[in-house]
C-alpha cells in the first residue's frame, strides 16, 4: 500500500475507535468497565491518528514527535485492556495507588526517553524525511522492545483474569468474557505480527488494523451481547449460604445476580423461565409489583435494599371447638 491508501486505512481505524469509544463512555454510569473501554479506544484513536499524521505530513516536529506519541497511545490501550478486564472480573476492583503509580511509571519514562535527544535513538530510529512509506527504514531500539514486553505482560494478565471469569461464570457473564476474550486475543496476535514484521526495520505497524475488527467487535457486543449492560458482583456480595431468596438487580433493572435459594424459589415459581433469569428485566421475572415496592424504598449509599417477608396466614375459628 503507498502512503496515501495506508493513510486512509487508519483513518477508517480512528473513526471506528472513536465512536466505539463514544459509545462506551456513554455507559460509564453503569459500569467502571465502560470507563476503561473508552480510554482504550481513545489510545486506538491517538495510535491511527498519529500514523495518518506522519504518513501524510512532511515535518520535522511530527517525524520528532511520533515515537513519544505511539508509545503514549499504546500504553494506553494496554492500560485500558487490563482495567477493563479486571473490572469485568471483579466490579468492586479499584486499582490501589501503587498499582496506579506502577501502571504511569513504566511508560511515562519510555515517554520521556522517546522525546530527550540523548535518549531518543534508544527506543525508535528518526523517521526519513518526507511522507513516509512502506520502504521507510525504521530502527526499534531496545526501549521500545521493553515496553513491548512490559505491555505483553501486563495484557497476558489481562487475559488470564477474563478466563477466570470466562471458566467460572454462567449465562451473560460467560459471553461477556469470551467476547472481549475474543476480539482482545485477536489485537494482540495482529501486534505481535507486526512487531515481528518490523524487526528488521521495514514495513508499516498495522496494529490499529486489527483494533479496527475489535473495535466492530466490542461495538457488536455492547448492542447485542449486552456488554457493560451487565456488570457481575462479587460472589461475597451474595451470601450463597443464607436460606433467603436474594436477587440482585442493577440500577437500570437488570437482575444481575440470584443466589441458590432465589435460584430454586424461581424454578418453582416460575417453571416458564427455563434459562437463565441473569440478565434480563427485574418485571419479567418478579414481576410489576416488585419492580414497585423496590422503586419506594430509600436510597442509601447509592443502594437500594428491598426485603419481602411472607404475609402471616390468618387462622380460620375452629367449628364446635373451644
């Protein structure tokens, strides 16, 4: 492909990684998932956009800025996948300020490293004056194959979470992870083989490409999966031991969560509902009047709590008796 034609394919990259990235950002309510997912395909956006930049511009500065921007942008696409994955495994994750710090350190200093002169020939050769192309001879240097590593590392944790949850989950749970198992497995088998089509310092990284069939992907997923629609609890959040029915509905009025006793009270009172009721609306497994009575109850911390007790069955007199 020449520059113009590589050009226009990464643009169609960011556009894709764009909406879908608008398109998660407006579930962030719902889910700190969703959070994540944008900040990843903003990373995608930043990641094509640059590439159409500096294929298309003939700049000294853009030439001088593409290394530092890339590794930016890629850092946070691999930042994002293992936020995303985490929280779709455990909701009630939140990254602890060393993992935070630990996650901005590594590519804040490869950043640095890209942008100050002395350094900047350790992580990626200068690009060759004017448009550059796919005869464009580019040397990675060894910075750049650590942060490489650094970010196989971290997506491969990544990964090893959704499988957990992929193997342990049921229903929508289980489609969550094996989707986002899916289109993230398939990105990362594109970089790999671009890294390794660029070890000799020729060739154009495609990775955003593969972004592009994951971008569809996640786009297909949020619409018809219900990805970030429903976000699992932490199992400690319901006792599985207690012998009352707890269901757990989210606050758009998703059951999210049924311990066994809910579980067993459903099949019993509701033998039509034969798969699954996880995912779907609270009014069509419990019905109207639960939907009201959990709608009236006082919101604490973000929460509603809503207990239902058996109505006392009145005793009939007994006829000649005393």
């Amino acid at each position: 492909m020449g520059p113009q034609v590589s050009a226009l394919v990464f643009a169609c990259a960011a556009l894709v990684a764009t909406c879908t990235g608008l398109l998660a950002w407006r579930w962030r309510d719902r889910t700190p998932a969703a959070t994540a997912l944008a900040a990843t395909m903003a990373g995608v956006a930043t990641w094509s956009a640059a590439d159409v930049t500096v294929l298309l511009v003939d700049s000294t500065v853009v030439r001088r800025l593409y290394a530092p921007v890339l590794l930016a942008a890629i850092s946070l696409v691999v930042v994002g996948t293992y936020a995303v994955a985490r929280t779709v495994s455990d909701p009630g994750w939140r990254a602890p300020r060393s993992s935070r710090a630990l996650l901005a350190l590594v590519p804040a200093l490869l950043v640095l490293a890209a942008v100050l002169p002395a350094t900047r020939g350790l992580v990626m050769s200068d690009l060759p004056p004017g448009p550059v192309g796919d005869e464009a001879q580019v040397t990675l240097g060894p910075l750049f194959l650590v942060h490489s590593a650094w970010s196989y590392v971290l997506v491969g944790i990544a990964y090893g979470h959704l499988a957990r949850r992929w193997l342990r989950g049921a229903g929508v749970f289980r489609r969550q992870a094996g989707v986002l198992l899916c289109s993230a497995a398939f990105s990362t088998l594109g970089s790999v083989l671009s890294v390794i089509a660029q070890l000799d310092g020729s060739g154009t990284d495609v990775t955003p490409l593969f972004f592009v069939v994951t971008g569809l992907v996640d786009c297909w997923a949020i619409f018809r999966v219900g990805l970030l629609r429903v976000v699992p609890v932490a199992r400690e959040q319901v006792v599985d031991t207690v012998p009352d029915a707890v269901l757990v509905v989210d606050p758009a009025g998703l059951l999210i969560d049924v311990n066994p006793a809910a579980a067993r009270m459903l099949r019993r009172l509701r033998p039509e509902l034969s798969e699954d009721p996880v995912g779907r609306p609270l009014v069509e497994v419990a019905g109207a009047v639960a939907v009201d009575v959990l709608g009236g109850t006082e919101r604490r911390d973000g929460h509603r709590v809503a207990e239902v007790v058996p109505r006392p069955v009145a005793r009939r007199p007994r006829r000649g008796g005393r």
